[in-house]
C-alpha cells in the first residue's frame, strides 16, 4: 500500500479492521510530497519506482492508497506487474444517488480533476447530476503537517466548499485520501453536508481481491506492518499517532 504521505492511512485503517491478520507493508513517499501539484509523469514515475520496491518485497496485492497516483499509473501499474491492483477511484456514483438536491462537489487534487479516469467516472455517473469540481488546494498540506481539526484547517474548509453549499450542493466527494482526516471538519462547518469516502470501499475491493485469488494469509496469523518513509521517518511517525495509529509497535526504515 503507498501514498505521498498519511493519507493512505485512511485505506490501512479500514482494511487492518477487514482483514487483521493480514501483513502489510505501507510506503510512504514524504520526499515527495505532495503529489496533488506534480506533474502526471513525475507521478508516475514514482509510483512505478515504488511499486517495484514493493514487489522485491514479494507482494500478493498493492493498493494505490492515492487518488492522484491512481489518476496517473494505474492503468500503467496493472500492465508492467504481475500483481492484482486496487485503486482510489472518486466516489461519483455513490453521491449521484444519495444527493437530493442533485448537486455534487467534488473536492480533489489537481492531478486527480485532469485525469481521464475522474473524465471518465463523471461521464459514466454523473450525468443528470450537477458535479462541480474543487481543487482542494493546501489541504493535503494541513493534514501532513498535523493540522487537522484545527481553526486553521476550518477556515480553509469554509472557503473552499462554502460557496458551493450556499449554492445548493449538499453533497460532497472526497477525492483524496488525506481528505478523509478532515471528516470531522466539514460535519463541524456543514453539519447537514453528505460526505462520500471510498477509503472503506477500495479496503473491501482488496479483501475481495485476496479471496478471490486465494491470497489471504492464514486465520492463526498474526498482523504485521511494516513502514518505509521516503522523507523524515519520525515527523511520519508523529503524525500518525496524531492520527491515532501507534508507530511504536512498526518497523520504520527508509
């Protein structure tokens, strides 16, 4: 599983609650983060770096724990390796259906908005529904540096999405994996704003995909996760536990 930083961790929380005993290896490239602003390339680039690092680690599955990267080399991924791929995938069909007013705001990166698979999930979903796109710009930052549930975070959440609910929007797609951190954020802001989170969603495609191939690890096994950090290993660290995950207990290594 990998992502540009914490986000991904939104993904691990819900799959360790699926399938705890399985063994997972988390990369996270804080060096280069944010992947949002880079270009598609670039972050292909290093998605494909990554994943190669993590089939030497003998995987069964990777899971693209990132919107952005998803949006760029998913595709690419399933074609260079030989392993099954989960991807994020922004949750437009689930907040086409639960939205009554009919009107959508779809909070993303840049990478992920101009990505043909966010063209093509819209256009496969989306129609009779009013999408409107938001570049989430800074929030990805706020979460990795620990701002999460603070005034700060508030305040930015409020401009962003404020004039798309006055406007009548009355749900929201969050289309990175850092966003699901800021959950609690935008109840506190827009208590009567939907929410759609495919954090839980792609964790049940992995599960899926793991019985499906006979992968699962053994019932009696005992669950493992092992960190790799790009960047600084115990700003990470901190982080996560800010996050309520305890590194303590996790094999850190760059």
């Amino acid at each position: 599983m990998f992502d540009s930083g914490v986000g991904g961790l939104s993904v691990l929380k819900a799959f360790r609650q699926l399938a705890p005993t399985e063994r997972v290896i988390y990369f996270a490239d804080t060096a280069y983060f944010p992947y949002g602003p880079r270009p598609a390339p670039e972050v292909r680039k290093r998605s494909f770096a990554i994943v190669q690092r993590l089939v030497q680690s003998d995987v069964k599955l990777v899971v693209v724990a990132c919107n952005t990267a998803s949006a760029a080399a998913l595709p690419d991924l399933r074609e260079a390796f030989p392993v099954p791929f989960v991807g994020m995938v922004p949750g437009v069909k689930p907040a086409a259906s639960r939205s009554r007013a009919g009107r959508v705001a779809i909070l993303a990166t840049p990478g992920t908005l101009d990505g043909e698979l966010f063209a093509r999930v819209v256009d496969d979903f989306g129609r009779g529904t009013r999408i409107t796109t938001i570049p989430g710009s800074g929030l990805a930052e706020l979460v990795e540096s620990g701002q999460a549930g603070t005034p700060r975070s508030r305040e930015a959440l409020r401009g962003l999405l404020g004039p798309e609910v006055q406007a009548g929007a009355d749900t929201v797609v969050l289309g990175c994996t850092h966003y699901a951190f800021l959950q609690d954020d935008i109840h506190a802001e827009f208590p009567n704003l939907s929410i759609v989170d495919t954090s839980e969603a792609v964790a049940r495609r992995a599960v899926q995909l793991l019985d499906e191939g006979g992968l699962r690890g053994p019932s009696d096994q005992e669950g493992e996760l092992d960190l790799i950090v790009s960047g600084d290993r115990e700003q990470f660290r901190a982080i996560m536990r800010q996050l309520s995950f305890e590194p303590a207990t996790m094999e850190a290594r760059q």
